[in-house]
C-alpha cells in the first residue's frame, strides 16, 4: 500500500458527502415554510454510510469483525428493534432514530477499515470534510435571509434549513469546531504551509460560528473536550502551537461577537441576558433540564427491565415538547432498560477508554479526530447530540479514526475484538 498517493476518485467523492449533505438539504429546505420531522439533513446524511458501503470494497468485504464486540453490538440493535415492536408508543418513530446509530457504526468501521487499506490520508480528508461542513451550512443563512426575510417572517431558532432548529445546526457546528481547534494548536509535518493557513483560517471560522450559535453546553464541551485532548497530546510528546491557538481563539472570540444574531438563540451576548441564564434557578440555568431528567427517571423506574424502544421520550410523557431528553446515559436506560442499557453503556465505555488510548500512539490526525469524540461524548451528557442523524454520524467517522491505530501491546487482546 503507497500512502503518498493520492486517493481514487470513489474514496474523495464519498468523503465530500460529509460537507455536502449537510449543505445540500439546507438548500432544499432553504424555504422557511419547508419543515420536516427531525431535519431533512437528518436523512440525508444517511447516505453517506450507504455510499461507504457501495463504493469501498473493503468494507464490503470486512464490515462485521469476528468477536464478541460484534455480538454485543448484534444483541443491543435486536434487543432494541423487538422493543420497536412490543414496547414502543411508534414503532416507526423508534427505527427512526434508531437508524442513526446503525449508521454510524457503518461509517465508524469503513473509515477504520479504509484507513488500514488506505492510510491515514483518508482519515485526514474525512477530518477537512468536517471541518468545512459547518461553515459552509452557515452560508445559506445570509442566503436565506436575502432570500426570503422580505416576503415573510423567519423564525430564526426554528427555521434553520435542513436541521429546522439552531441547536440541531450547533451539532454540526461543534463537531466542525472541534476539529477546527486541534487543527490550530497541532502542527502537521505532512501539511504544505499553503494549506496548514488555509485550515488554520477554516478552524478559525469554524469556533467563531460555533460560539455564534449560542449554545452554552456547546462552549463547555469544546473547552472540556478539547481540554482532555490537548492534555493527552501532551503527554505523548506533542508539540503545542499555543500562541497561535491564543491569537486565533481571540479572533473567534470577537467574530462571534460581532455577527448579528437575529434570533434569541443566537450571538454571544444573548446566551447571557437574564432571561437565558436564571442563576438563581438552577433549572431554568439548565433550560428546564433537571425537570426533563425527573421526568426520565421516574419513566425508567415505571419499567426498569424492558425500557420502552429508542427515541419514545417525546411520546411517553405529554409535560416537554422535546423529543429527546438532553443525556445520553439516560437516554439509553430509557430506550434499552437497565440491563441492557448497562451493558450498552459499559460496551460505550469501553470503546471510548480504547480509542483515547489508541488515537494518543498515532498524530496530529488521530488526536483531531479524538478531539471531535471527546467534544460530542461530553456534549451528550448535557443535549441530543448522540440522537440526530448529522452529529451520530460524525461521531462514528471520529470513533473509526481514532480506533484505526492499533493499541497497546497491553490491549491488544481488545483490539482483536474491535479491528480484526
């Protein structure tokens, strides 16, 4: 395998999905009267493990790994769909999201098994795809507001083309900041200066619209993620460009802040006006998620061992118009019970120590991708971001990379199970 050539046409025009989709269905649904159940975004960023299926030969060859990983993962996706059936409020509604994660454990395992036939360049282009994703989508809101803000009347939290609301484009916007910050601060030895600028600007861009979009958990999970990454690069010996991660985290700074924000749920200045941050009510600090999370566990203690199927939260309870409710783990327990939703979440576990682990023995590469996994892993404590389409996705691509470099010699038992 020759790592220094360029990759075949099938590899770049599936990786450009990445960016693309997400562009494409805001386009689509660049009308503001255009609404669709979870973002037509959500969809079509499905095809991107479809075209990874149909056009890399290796993942059809290699895609279900020998192990009990496989049958972990085998027994939790039945278990869920016959809950589909028995247990769910809408058997349709719960493949719905159900699909997401098949999705991304398609898209995870193609990119570990691509960059084992293809080197670490693939992963490298699938990270540029993400870090150009988010402000590329950011383009069709001028567009839209040129467009249509004369004619009738936009909802500027609601109407986000393709996602429908501004937190669902903030999943996006985060993944893309993630990348965008290790991008910054991690020199590559393989990058032209040319193109090392040019990303530092896209990352740059990427922060600033991400800190424009409002969302405060958005901030602390890219600190915090972020954070642990940086602190693992450092660890591993990892030269820190520090001063220009300062100058240009600055420049992020003041760009948010000075892009308009015609919603209330956007710009930097309004996360903190006191009807958004109520201090002296810790529940409305949290956007009502301490009563969402009540109200979870009081569902998962009325069926602790069977759970209700994946994504039925909206339908259980009639108090929160959300479909989700904002906590992963909870989420899971919900969804699965507490058996299996203690073995799904242990699988998780494990799977996330191993690719810390495997991503700090590889580069700058693995350690932007591990950025991204950490980032979405803590956002998911406090949002939906491991329940739509566009940010499940994108986290498996990260989860592929990260697991693409082999462990350990001390874990290498487990790396049979997850890569053989």
């Amino acid at each position: 395998m020759d790592t220094a050539r360029p990759l075949p046409t099938r590899y770049n025009a599936v990786l450009s999905l990445i960016a693309l989709l997400p562009f494409g269905a805001g386009v689509i649904m660049l009308d503001p009267d255009r609404a669709m159940l979870l973002g037509l975004s959500g969809f079509a960023i499905m095809l991107l493990p479809l075209a990874m299926l149909a056009l890399w030969p290796e993942v059809r060859r290699g895609l279900f790994p020998r192990g009990s990983l496989t049958r972990i993962c085998g027994l939790i996706f039945g278990f869920a769909a016959l809950l589909a059936f028995t247990r769910a409020p809408h058997t349709g509604f719960s493949f719905l999201a159900l699909q997401f994660w098949l999705g991304a454990v398609i898209a995870g395992r193609a990119m570990q098994l691509g960059i084992q036939a293809r080197g670490m360049r693939l992963g490298d282009a699938a990270l540029l795809a993400i870090l150009t994703a988010g402000p590329l989508y950011v383009l069709l809101v001028p567009l839209m507001d040129m467009i249509y803000s004369e004619s009738r009347s936009i909802d500027w939290n609601r109407d986000m083309p393709g996602f429908n609301h501004v937190r669902k484009m903030g999943h996006l916007l985060t993944a893309s900041a993630a990348v965008g910050l290790l991008t910054i601060c991690l020199p590559n030895p393989n990058r032209r200066n040319g193109a090392d600028i040019a990303r530092t600007v896209i990352g740059t861009l990427a922060i600033a619209f991400m800190i424009w979009s409002g969302a405060r958990g958005a901030w602390l999970a890219l600190l915090a993620g972020g954070g642990l990454t940086l602190l693992i690069a450092q660890f591993t010996s990892q030269r820190l460009r520090l001063v220009r991660l300062t100058l240009m985290l600055s420049a992020a700074l003041l760009l948010a802040i000075l892009l308009p924000a015609p919603g209330s749920h956007l710009g930097v200045l309004e996360s903190f006006t006191p009807s958004n941050t109520g201090f002296a009510d810790l529940n409305a600090l949290s956007n009502n998620r301490l009563m969402i999370w009540t109200e979870t566990l009081s569902l998962i203690k009325a069926a602790p061992l069977t759970g209700y199927g994946w994504g039925q939260f909206i339908l259980l309870q009639d108090r929160y118009p959300v479909p989700q409710v904002h906590n992963f783990p909870l989420e899971i327990l919900l969804a699965l019970g507490l058996p299996m939703g203690a073995i799904a979440i242990a699988m998780i576990l494990a799977l996330w120590v191993s690719a810390n682990r495997c991503a700090a023995r590889g580069g700058t590469t693995t350690l932007t991708a591990l950025c991204v996994l950490n980032t979405m892993a803590l956002y998911s404590l406090v949002s939906g971001t491991y329940y739509y389409g566009v940010p499940v996705v994108l986290t498996g691509l990260a989860w592929g990379i990260c697991l693409s470099t082999p462990p350990p010699a001390g874990n290498q038992r487990s790396s049979d199970t997850i890569a053989r």
